[in-house]
C-alpha cells in the first residue's frame, strides 16, 4: 500500500474523516516564523513568494547565459586578432590584394 511520508496509507485517512478535516484545517493556518516571531504567514502566500523567486531564477538564468555568450564572443574576437592569424580586417585586405593580383595576372596573359 502508498503511504505518504507520515508512513500513513492515505486510504486510512479517508476512512477516518475527522483525522482528514483535522489535517486540512491545519493546512489553512498562517505559518509562523521560528520560535514564534515574526509574522504569520499563509501557505498559499509562500507558495507565490516561491513561483516569483522561480520565474525570477529562470529569467537571471537565461540573463546570465545571454552574458556568456557574448562575453565568449568579445573574447574570441580578442584571441583571434591577438594571435596573429588575423580578424575580419586582414580577411579584408587579402581579398583586395588578390583581385589586385588576379588583375595583374589576367594584364600578363593578354600581353602574353
């Protein structure tokens, strides 16, 4: 048979529903801080304050993601001009450089 974690079978306490109603009521009570202090609060507003905290996890975890991958980004472009083997500015240049050539190429073959 299930039990809950009580190591009750639920069956038991649908066959005893004064035990049932017992437990629901105490369910609807505020909670109260440890040791009494502080103010009650009730199950259902701690239930919210943890979806917010949830939803605002989820939307700093997605922040944090975007953050790392731009920052992979900047840093790569940083390597790779750094290296020597060059960045988008030397790519330009050597295109330009090799239709200058292959200019000059087509120029010899016609004086050829």
């Amino acid at each position: 048979m299930p039990t809950g974690r009580s190591g009750v079978d639920r069956t038991f306490l649908y066959r005893h529903r004064d035990l049932l109603a017992q437990i629901h009521a105490q369910a609807a009570e505020p909670v109260t801080a440890p040791g009494g202090r502080g103010p009650a609060v009730s199950r259902a507003s701690l239930k919210a304050d943890l979806a917010a905290a949830d939803a605002r996890t989820a939307r700093l975890a997605a922040q944090v993601r975007r953050i790392e991958a731009r920052l992979s980004e900047v840093l790569g472009d940083q390597v790779w001009s750094e290296s020597g083997v060059g960045g988008p500015e030397d790519t330009e240049q050597f295109k330009a450089r090799i239709t200058t050539l292959e200019q000059q190429l087509i120029d010899l073959e016609l004086k050829l």
